[in-house]
C-alpha cells in the first residue's frame, strides 16, 4: 500500500511539473507569435491561457469554451454600448461599473467563477478606458478581447496536446479562501478598483490606462493568500519580482532583438514563475501575480501601443510598481480586519 501511494504522489509531482511546462510553453508560443504577426495588445491571449491552464489541470471542454466566448461578447458589447451612452455622464458610468465590479468580487469573496470572473473584471476595465481614451481602438475592442479570449483556449489545447498529463490528471479541485464578510470584501475591492479606473481616466496614454487597473486586478486576487498567511510582504516582493524580470527582459531584447530572443525570454520566465504557479500550495498564487506582472511589463513594451520609448517603458513600470504599492495600501486601509483566522475557510473551487 505505502509504494502504491508513493507511486501515486510522483505521478502528481511529475504532472506539476508538465503543467508547469504546459505554462510556460503556451505563454511563450503565443506571446512571441502575437508580437510576430503585429497584435495591438499582445499579452492579452497569454495572460488568458495562463489564467486557464493554472486554474485547472485539465483542458476545458469545448462547450465551456463557446460559453465562455459568447460570455465575453455579450459582457463587451453591453459594456461598449453603456459606456458610449453614458460617457458624458461620468457618475452614472462609474456607478454602472462599480456595480459590475461588486458583483464579480462578491463572487470572488465566496470562492466562485474562477478564472472567468478575472475575464469579466479584465474586460469591465479595458472596454471602458478604451472607448473613452481611444476611439479608434474603442471601435475594435471587442474584436480584440475576443480574439484574445480564443487565443487563450486554443494555446491551452495546443500545450496540452503537446504536454499532457501521465495518467489520469488529479481530480483534487483547487481551493479558494472565502469570507463570512463577503459584502464588505466585495465593495472595499470595488472602491480600490474604480479609484484606480478614475485615475486612468484623468490622464492621457492608452497603455497607461489599461496596466493598472489590471495589475490591481491582479493583485486583489492574490490578497487572501497575505490575509491567511499574514504574507503581504511575500505578495509585494515577488509582484516586484515580476515586473523587474520584465524590465530585464525588455532591455535585453533591445540589445538581442530577434524574434527567438523574444521566445526564449518569455519562455525562461514561464518556467520560473508558471512553474511555481503550477504548484498545489498558497503560494502558487502569488507566481502567478508575477507571471501576470511580468507579462503586462514586457508586453506593454514591445506593442505597438503608442509611447514605445525607452522613457516611456520606464514610465509605465514606474506606473505599475505604484499600482503594487497603491493596491497593497488600499487593502490595508478598507479591507475589514479578521479577528479570528478560523472565519476564514477553503472550499473546493
């Protein structure tokens, strides 16, 4: 019986490691194509098939998938169509997105729709800032988040047809911290949210707008982790880590500009960060923060995105270590504190 279980635990630990890879290949392959072929935004189609693959060890069947698409069609138009309409009215359109924030946190809270609700929250910040500071782009924008999305699931069924599992993968769900305070969880993260929506707006730059709401969207996801372990500084330095590595990676690209380069940068930082994303421990959350840090810093600098200067690149990483800072303050400030860490406890996803 102890070999069949020992047995059992290497299996696992080997199909770790291949979902590890199955990262890092899918991040690499797609972020280096989209860059290729001249993607506006090209993180976006990684970022998605990262948020995919580590959310579950198995690939998602195609009628999810189809839902999952026509959810992000629907979510998009109807944002464009509220934001077109309300644009001149700024309180209604804020109140509108912060009642679509509320309800994705609020879901979050109580450990519920996965890495879907991190679409929904992604698309309820882009599409808005998009058409208000970029009409042109505004009039494509659910185009390229579609797109995206579909780039994602297809990079998550090449790298598991490329890299799948030895038998049969874990059944064992992942788990989510939930809150008795759900609510109160759920506005404090909205009103972090819309602060940071309403800074973007008051300022000019299109790449600007859309790296730090997401990065505090990012953040907010990976903060029950700091609130069950009492690690926030962990959070902090390996977020920090993040956009380091791609700021690194960015200045060496420009010294070695080649396509392989690019593939092989992205590729080293999805073996370090997705690999320890895929690990089934409290701390796999916060490398995936990082891998979603070091995409948004590297991917912001190679886009066609106006304001692709050296100068300019320094400006947006300056931009998302404040988004870090004002994130890790602002949860500090609103969140409601925990008298007793047993209020606190894991479900199956």
């Amino acid at each position: 019986m102890s070999v069949d279980t020992h047995l059992l635990h290497e299996a696992d630990r080997v199909n770790v490691r291949r979902k590890g890879l199955r990262i890092a290949l899918a991040v690499a392959v797609g972020f280096s194509w989209l860059v290729y072929s001249g993607a506006i935004i090209p993180f976006l189609g990684p970022l998605f098939a990262a948020q995919f693959l580590i959310s579950s060890s198995r690939p998602m069947p195609l009628q999810k998938a189809l839902a999952v698409t026509v959810l992000i069609l629907v979510v998009g138009a109807l944002l464009q169509f509220v934001t077109v309409l309300t644009g001149d009215r700024p309180p209604v359109l804020l109140l509108l997105l912060g009642l679509i924030y509320f309800g994705c946190f609020y879901q979050q809270a109580n450990g519920k729709g996965g890495p879907t609700i991190f679409l929904v929250l992604v698309i309820a910040v882009m599409v808005p800032l998009l058409t208000i500071l970029n009409e042109d782009l505004g009039d494509t924008i659910l185009m390229i988040l579609v797109q995206s999305v579909v780039t994602g699931m297809l990079l998550m069924w090449l790298a598991h047809v490329l890299i799948p599992d030895r038998g049969s993968p874990a059944l064992k769900a992942a788990t989510a911290t939930t809150y008795p305070h759900a609510a109160r969880y759920a506005a404090a993260n909205t009103a972090i949210l819309l602060i940071a929506v309403v800074a973007c707006l008051t300022r000019e730059g299109l790449a600007t707008a859309i790296v730090i709401p997401i990065t505090v969207v990012s953040l907010l996801s990976q903060f029950d982790v700091a609130a069950s372990t009492r690690a926030a500084l962990g959070i902090v330095i390996t977020n920090i880590t993040g956009g380091l590595a791609g700021s690194v990676a960015f200045g060496l690209l420009q010294v070695w500009p080649s396509h392989i380069f690019l593939f092989l940068l992205v590729l080293l930082a999805g073996l370090v960060f997705g690999g320890r994303a895929a690990m089934r421990a409290p701390a796999a959350k916060l490398y995936a923060g990082a891998l979603t840090i070091f995409l948004l810093v590297f991917g912001t600098g190679v886009s066609p995105l106006p304001g692709s200067a050296a100068e300019s690149f320094s400006t947006r990483v300056t931009y998302i270590l404040v988004a870090i800072a004002y994130a890790i303050f602002m949860t500090t400030l609103l969140w409601p504190r925990q008298e007793d860490s047993r209020d606190r406890t894991l479900v199956g996803d």
